[in-house]
C-alpha cells in the first residue's frame, strides 16, 4: 500500500511539473529581448524591372509584438505589405513590445524609386518626397497678383478685393513667410515675423464646403501665415477648403457665412517655383 502510495504521490509531481514547464519556457524566450539590437527584423522594397516600388515588405522574426509605421498609418503585425506615399528616401519605425512590457523603437531607411501601386496623390502634393516648403506666390498673375483677399461661391481666387504682395506687405502682412509640411508624423510648422510655430495637418479629399473646392485641410498646434477671418474678429482659422493643389501651387479658401457665399482665400506656391 505505502509503495503504491509513493508512486501516486510521484506521478502527481510529475504531472505538475510538466504543465508548468511550457509558462517557465515563455516567460524565458520574453525576457530575452532586452535591446534593439536584438530585435531580427527586415525591411524589404518590393522590386519591378529592378527598381524599388511604393510597397514593402515588413517582417519581424523575434518574440514581440510589433507595430509598424511609415509617419502615416500603422499597420499592428509581425509580418505584413505597407505601401508607401512618396518616392525618395524615407524612414520605417517598428515599436516592438516585449514579454515584459518594455517598448524598443528601431527605424530602418527605405528608397522608392518609382509609384506604381495607387496612393492619395495629395500626399505628395503637400510634402514632396518628404517635406516641402511653401510660400506665398508673390509672383502670381492671378488677379493682378493678388495672394489675399476675399471672393464668393464659385472664384478659384480673390475676385472682390484683395491685395497684391506690396499691397500686403504695407499692411504689415510678412509676405516672406513660410510653411512647411512633413509626411513622417505629419507635421506642420510656420515661421512668420520671424517666429516659428509648429503643429499638425490632415486632409480629407471628400468634404469641403464651397462648390469649387476639391476638398478641405485641417490644422492643429498652428496654421498658415495671415490664417485669419478678417470679418469675423480676425479670427483664427484652422480649417480651410482646397480650391487648388498642383506639386507648385496651393489656393485655400475659408468660407466666412453660414450659406458659405463668401470667402477668404490664400495664394501659395512652392518654394523655388517661379510663374
């Protein structure tokens, strides 16, 4: 009886053991991921005819869990296609949790060479390959030049009043003001009088209020040189419709009335671009 007893008693313990043996062997592959050089993760362009196209292929072969991120979107996977906005030289992050908790950030640098998979062009417009200044269009014949001023529903640009870059620069409008867009982050910064702001921006090509618009910008944190509703207090804008938006040029408009028959508009181009 004691033996049998014994034996009982050692199969018990063995039973236990085992099924605790797989949670010891878990927690020890977790623990093993203590830097980023230990994460084993690739980046890899997807090719055509040799070049590298706007899709790549992400893949992580370590124990985490992964989040992938282009400055845009994030794709939450291991292994998984993201398929880029701009050609040129950009930056992959991959945040990688542990079993403990604890976050690794690793980036890795990507080249397109060429978009052949479809993407918001608007991406592109805003940022370039990347990060794209603009400018007011001083040069622009648009209405005797004009890059301020006001219109109804229906003008591409300031047909009632408006002022010229010496007109606005009499008025003490800094008319070599800048704004910059950035696609990593989407990130937006203003220098004016010689002060620099910074935010964010978004843009959604199916809403807008005015019938000529093509679709709306938001901003946030800041917004554009002069952004303010000059008959409503002078206001602060930070949403606008996109009447125009080429790789050069840039015209913005807020409506200002409830039956958005009148509006504010903006002329901006590309730095370095002449009309």
């Amino acid at each position: 009886m004691k033996k049998l007893i014994n034996i009982l008693l050692t199969s018990i313990f063995l039973a236990i053991f085992a099924s605790c043996d797989p949670i010891e062997n878990r927690e020890g592959v977790g623990a093993l991921i203590t830097s980023v050089d230990q994460i084993q993760a690739t980046v890899t362009p997807i090719q055509d005819n040799g070049k590298n196209t706007n899709k790549v292929k992400v893949s992580c072969t370590s124990p985490v869990s992964c989040q992938w991120t282009d400055g845009v979107k994030n794709y939450v996977s291991n292994d998984t296609e993201m398929t880029l906005f701009v050609k040129g030289t950009q930056t992959i992050t991959l945040k990688a949790m542990a079993a403990d908790g604890t976050v690794l950030t690793k980036d890795f640098s990507v080249t397109v060479d060429e978009m052949k998979y479809a993407v918001e062009p608007q991406y592109g417009y805003f940022c370039g390959s990347g990060s794209k200044t603009w400018v007011w269009a001083t040069d622009n014949t648009i209405q005797n030049g004009r890059i301020w001023g006001n219109g109804g529903n229906g003008d591409s640009s300031p047909g009632w009043w408006g002022r010229s870059a010496a007109d606005a620069a009499a008025d003490n409008i800094d008319i070599n003001s800048t704004m910059t867009f950035t696609l990593n982050g989407l990130k937006f910064s203003r220098t004016e009088a010689g002060v620099t702001t910074t935010g964010k921006f978004s843009f959604d090509m199916t809403t807008h209020k005015m019938s000529q618009s093509i679709g709306s910008v938001t901003f946030s944190g800041t917004t554009i040189p002069h952004g303010i509703s000059q008959n409503d207090g002078k206001k602060v804008v930070y949403v606008f419709d996109i009447i125009k938006l080429t790789d050069d040029e840039m015209i913005l408009m807020y409506p200002t009335d409830s039956n958005n028959y009148e509006g504010w508009f903006w002329i901006f181009k590309r730095q370095g671009f002449k009309y």
